[in-house]
C-alpha cells in the first residue's frame, strides 16, 4: 500500500480517519502492518502491500 494512499482511505463502517501502524515497508510502500479506527476500535490488516477494509462482519 502507498503512503499516498492513506490521505484517501476512511473506515468502511463508519467513514472515520484511519491510523496507520506499520511493521514492515520498502522504500516504495507498506507491505506489512495495518489501518486502525478508533470510532470503530476496529484494526483493518495490511498484508503483503494490500489493505484488507472489508468490515468485519464479512470477512
């Protein structure tokens, strides 16, 4: 996922900020971490540079 990408992106529930939490990046994006909302106390992964915003009770 692109740094960029996080200017864009709100929570799919509740369309609240998203707070980024990374564990693994490159120079070019985020492979590894995660996009929290605190409205939600919801914790969306990011695994292998894709974001995963489905809500929670689909996934």
């Amino acid at each position: 996922m692109k740094h960029s990408l996080l200017d864009i992106l709100c929570c799919p529930v509740c369309k609240g900020d998203l707070v980024l939490r990374v564990e693994k990046e490159d120079e070019k994006e985020i492979l590894e971490g995660g996009l929290h909302c605190a409205a939600c106390n919801v914790e969306y992964p990011i695994h292998e540079g894709i974001p995963d915003l489905l809500p929670r009770q689909t996934r």
